[in-house]
C-alpha cells in the first residue's frame, strides 16, 4: 500500500496520462453502448438505399420531367439525399452519446473519475467527431459512386472529377459531422433524451419547412441562415441566386452554430450538477 | 383476511372491472407525468399561433402577388397548412405516452398490475385517442377560427364554416391529427426507445414526404407516393397536390396504416420482454 502511494506523484497525475484514459474511457462507452453501431448502421442503410431509389425514380421518371426540371436536376443532391433521412439518425447517436449518460446515472462515475469536465466533454466530442466523420465520409462517397452509377443517360449524371462535385461528396460526410456534434451539444445543454431530440429536429427539419410556408422575402432570407438549410449548401452542387450561400460560406455559417453550442455546453457543464 | 377477500371480492375480476381498472390507471400515468400534458398544451399554442402566423404573412405579401397568385389564392390551404408540421407533434405525444413508461421502467410494474398486455395498450390507445381528437379539434378550430379573421381583417378573400367543403376538410384535419397520435402510440410500442420513436416519427412525417415528393411523379410514383402516411393525411384537408388520393381513399389509406401498425404493436407487446 505505501510502496504503491510512493510511486504515485504527489502532485496529481500529468496531464498526457489523464488525457489518454479519458480518451480510453470514452471510446469504450461509444463503442459498447449498443445504440452507436446500430444506429451507424441504419444511418448506413439510409444513406445507400436512399441513393439507389431516388437515382431510381429520377432515372425512370427522366422522360416525363420538364424542361426547367431537368436543368436544375443536381445529380449529386440525387444520390447524397439519404443524408436528410441519415441526419435524424447521426443527431440521435449526438443526443444520446451524452443524455444515454445522464439517463444511466454513469456520468456521475464519470466526473468522480475525472472532474476535469471540459476534459470529459473536449474527449467526447473529439471521439464522437472521428468516428461519425470516418464513417459518414465513407457513406458518402460509396452514395455518389452507387448514385451515379444508376443515373445513365439521358439522365443528368456527373464524374467525381467534374467542377465542384468533390466538394459537395466530401461535405456530405462533414455535414452529417457537424450535425452530430450540434446534436452532442445540445444533449448537453438539455440533459435528457426526450427534450434534446426535440429541440434538435425543431431546429434541422420544423423550421426550414416552417418558414417556407411564410411567403414574405424577409422570412426566405432568413431561411437561408437556418442550421440546415446553411449547412447543406456544402453537399449540393452551387445553386445560382441572389442570396445564396456558397457550399463553404454555408458550411461555416452551420460550423458557427456548433460553436456557439459547444461555448454554452462548456460553461453549463462546469457550473451545473450531475 | 382470507375471508373478507372471498366474501367480498370476485375471485377473478370481470374484464369490465379491469378495463376500468387499466383505463384508470393510464388516465393518472397521462395526467401526471410532466412532459405530456406540458407537449400537448405546447402542441396546441404553438399550432394556432403558427397557423395565425402564416395568415397575417400572406395578408402582408398579398399585394406583391400578380393577378395568377391572386386568383390561386386559398385561404383555407393557407390557413390549415400549419398540419403538415403539427402533425409531428401529435406523433410525439403518442410515442411519448408509451416510451416514457419504458424509458423510466414503470412499465414492469403496468404489465405486473395488469398482465393482459393488449389491454393496457388498447387502454392507452383508447385514451390518447380521445385526447388527442380532443386537442386537436380545439387546434384546428381555433386556428380556423383566428386565422380566417386575420385574413378578412386584411381585406383578403376568406371562407367561413358554412361554405362548402370547409366542414369535411376541418374534419380531416381532425381525423389526421388524431391518427397521427395513434401511430405515434403504436410506433413507441414498437420502439420502445424515445430516440428511435422520435426519429421514426419525424422521418415518417417531415422528411420522407419531402425526398419522395421530390422525385418525377411518373406512373410508377403515383403507386407509390400518395399512399405514404403524410400524404394520404394532406389530402384528407384539403391540399391540393397533384395525383393525391381524394377523401376516401386517402382515409382507407390511413386507416390501413392504423390497423397494420396496431396489430404489429399488439404482436411485439405481447412476445417481447420489458
């Protein structure tokens, strides 16, 4: 006992040890939690069914499509749309990688464990943005590839190497990303499933369609600005309007959104108790 | 004891007992659990002012239209266009009503009181049915009410209830609504999650209308797309899209989806764990 009190440092333990088993004990509650991979895998299901049966229906219904139709047909948005049904599902895993811990009682062992909990909350969201990065990216190229494939002539089709395509492709994966840490935030923010889901989907998909029923200018401007409407700029083809965001201006407006998040989620995780 | 119990009680309660007993019983689980009533009344506020809300936008954006936009004006499109949104709502709270009971495990100590499974879920149908035909006609109503006088307050056409039509579409309305709690309630039985009952819903409602809405409407889509639960439920009041089912089918529609989901409920009610 005292042998083992003297090789421990009397001043604590340095900051790269604390970091790595933090980090470790994250991933093993990302991993081992049945919901992740599960809902990863339905994200996958989605993202790649969705491909194939929208390139599908647009190839099949080519034919009987109009003129103006098929000029602002964007071949990309085609085969990346799953991401709309797949970000319901990325937000959730966000939301329950920290309400999951609330609702369980583990994030009390948590933070007795380790009550650095900006550490807590900085290693959760690093663990949680490589891992739905790396797997949405890869969902996102393997739609495109099975998109296109399916979208022959005279369908409107693209090659990965055409003017802005790649862009758009790999923001897919980045979108899906950013939507699950907001999602990982605003569990924090709120702390139980329920309330946190709600908000998240208010926010990505009530409000869009919500002010497209308001016809005034002003309410069509501030669509643009919305979370989702901003951020998936960057996984559509370059849109001409008058107030369109461009894909990576877009992109940072969503990016804002997280950040503004991620600040409130770390003063509250620090002041509030578990 | 033993004596005042076989005098006094019947050995084995009749099925009218017990399903009072259970209605009871779910009749306190609706009233007292915080987050439903505190949906519902948020349901019907944030309906009705969102519903005005578009009213007073058109009233303002009404001379910016030409004379085509003027004659297509519909005021009662406009005024109940606000379900497509709230519907979400109302599958919501049916999902709410049962995963709320897995997600606290108060659901183990239901099915102990009441072992008849099929009972408790016909009592929370029962229920959530009434309430939500309940809060929905007063919704609807209310809106209609508010956001006619909005529209003819500003000089814009307007309908009252005795015109044609208006009734049977406000009626649709209602049905739809109240549909939309019963598969929320069947949905959550079958989820038993909140996370996955949430997503369900709110890909069944918002967003796979819109991907499918998107895709060509060639021979094959008019199959397929207005059978889908929103659509089906859309026409019910009244949106005019091309190729929707009119009222009768679109009810039989709806009320397949009602008997398809209730017997898949009753079915993995009664073979799952809790």
């Amino acid at each position: 006992m005292s042998t083992h009190a003297a090789r421990v440092p009397r001043a604590g333990i340095s900051l790269q040890v604390r970091l790595r088993a933090t980090a470790r004990s994250e991933w093993v509650k990302f991993r081992s939690v049945r919901s992740a991979p599960a809902t990863l895998l339905a994200a996958a299901l989605f993202v790649l069914v969705g491909a194939i049966l929208m390139a599908t229906g647009y190839r099949n219904g080519w034919a009987t499509m109009s003129q103006s139709e098929r000029t602002s047909f964007d071949p990309v948005y085609t085969s990346l749309s799953g991401i709309e049904l797949a970000q319901l599902l990325v937000g959730a895993l966000g939301v329950m990688t920290v309400t999951g811990e609330y609702a369980s009682g583990l994030i009390r062992g948590t933070f007795i464990a380790t009550p650095q909990r900006a550490q807590v909350l900085a290693i959760k969201a690093l663990i949680f943005t490589v891992a739905a990065w790396v797997v949405c990216t890869a969902l996102s190229f393997g739609a495109f590839f099975i998109g296109q494939s399916v979208l022959t002539s005279p369908a409107k089709h693209v090659a990965i190497g055409d003017p802005g395509v790649l862009t758009a492709v790999f923001g897919g994966g980045l979108y899906l990303t950013l939507v699950g840490l907001l999602s990982l935030f605003i569990g924090v923010l709120l702390r139980r499933t329920a309330a946190a889901l709600i908000a998240l989907f208010v926010l990505l998909l009530i409000l869009p369609v919500a002010a497209a029923m308001l016809p005034s200018k002003f309410s069509s401007n501030l669509a643009e600005f919305l979370p989702s409407n901003a951020g998936g700029q960057i996984w559509k083809l370059p849109q001409s309007g008058a107030y369109a965001l461009s894909p990576w201006q877009g992109f940072g407006v969503l990016a804002a959104y997280v950040a503004v998040t991620a600040l409130a989620a770390f003063v509250l995780i620090r002041r509030r108790d578990v | 004891m033993t004596q005042a119990t076989d005098a006094g009680l019947p050995r084995t309660p009749t099925p009218v007992l017990r399903a009072r007993a259970a209605m009871g019983a779910e009749w306190i689980k609706l009233r007292s659990l915080r987050s439903i009533p505190v949906t519902l009344a948020v349901t019907v506020v944030l309906c009705i002012a969102f519903a005005d809300n578009v009213c007073s936008n058109n009233v303002a954006n009404y001379p910016t239209l030409g004379a085509a936009g003027k004659a297509a004006f519909d005021p009662l499109f406009v005024n109940l266009n606000f379900v497509q949104v709230g519907v979400i709502f109302f599958g919501v709270l049916g999902a709410l009503m049962v995963t709320n009971e897995y997600g606290n495990g108060l659901i183990r100590a239901t099915f102990t009181a009441t072992p008849q499974r099929v009972l408790v879920l016909a009592a929370k149908t029962g229920l959530l049915g009434l309430v939500a035909f309940l809060a929905s006609s007063v919704t609807i109503l209310v809106a209609f009410l508010t956001g006619q006088a909005v529209l003819s307050s500003g000089h814009l056409p307007s309908v009252s209830l005795g015109a044609p039509g208006v009734a049977g579409h406000l009626f649709g309305a209602i049905c739809y609504l109240t549909a939309a709690g019963l598969i929320g309630v069947f949905i959550g039985v079958l989820a038993r999650s909140t996370a996955i009952a949430f997503t369900s819903v709110f890909g069944l409602f918002l967003v796979l209308p819109i991907l499918v809405d998107k895709l060509p409407h060639n021979a094959a889509w008019k199959h397929a797309g207005p059978y889908l639960p929103s659509n089906a439920g859309d026409s019910l009041w009244g949106m005019r899209v091309q190729d929707f089912l009119g009222t009768t089918g679109a009810a039989l529609t709806l009320a397949a989806y009602l008997v398809v989901l209730g017997a898949a409920a009753v079915v993995s009610l009664r073979s799952r764990d809790v």
